[in-house]
C-alpha cells in the first residue's frame, strides 16, 4: 500500500483526505494532468484573491466565490467524489469547469457578465 492504492486498486483514505488542525478536506483528484491541474489552481487563486478584494472594498464577493467554486470542482475537492468516478467521468468534471471558468475570463475579470443593458 505504498503507493496509496489497495490491492483492489481503490485510493486509501490518505490519497483522498488531508486533515488541517482537525478538520478534513478532500483532496484534489490525484489524475488530473499536471496543466489542467496548474490552470485550475490559477484559477483557484485568483478567485481567492477576488473574494478578499471584494470584501475589502464593501462589495458583494459572489462573482470571485463562483470562480473558486468552479475551480474547486475541477479539481475534484466539491461535488461528486472522484474516487467515485470513472475515468470519462473525472474528465468531464474538469473539461467543463475550465470551460466554465475561461467563460467568466471572457465575460469579465471578476466574472460577473456584462450588463446587456
């Protein structure tokens, strides 16, 4: 079990969970391609980054949450377990968060759509 996996082929609870001062995450999909998982991870940041300036300028942080929000299910950390999905599956997952998350790009840096108005 060095590597993580049973002799089923099933990811231990190491592989699936890291534990922060007590409390437990999932952690990001083991599978992902080193690129995708580096674009999500950006993406994760910068929404991290909106949602405290935001904040700090008083305003509504839904927009920068949304990006995190996406990026976090990219990566496998929200929504269905990827332990729970096969390979197809987990591919989707990701394909259709980036693409998710290069529309808010194309809409605007803080993801909010442009007013049609």
């Amino acid at each position: 079990m060095a590597d993580g996996v049973t002799e089923g082929g099933t990811p231990v609870d190491d592989e699936r969970w890291l534990v922060v001062r007590g409390r437990r995450w999932r952690r990001q999909d083991p599978s992902l391609p080193e690129d995708v998982a580096q674009r999500l991870l950006s993406h994760l940041g910068r929404g991290r980054s909106g949602v405290r300036a935001l904040r700090g300028a008083g305003e509504d942080p839904a927009p920068a949450r949304r990006r995190v929000d996406l990026a976090k299910h990219g990566l496998g950390e929200r929504g269905e377990p990827w332990w729970d999905q096969g390979g197809p599956e987990r591919r989707e997952r990701w394909e259709t968060a980036l693409r998710e998350l290069d529309a808010l790009d194309d809409a605007g840096s803080d993801g909010r759509e442009d007013d049609p108005a």
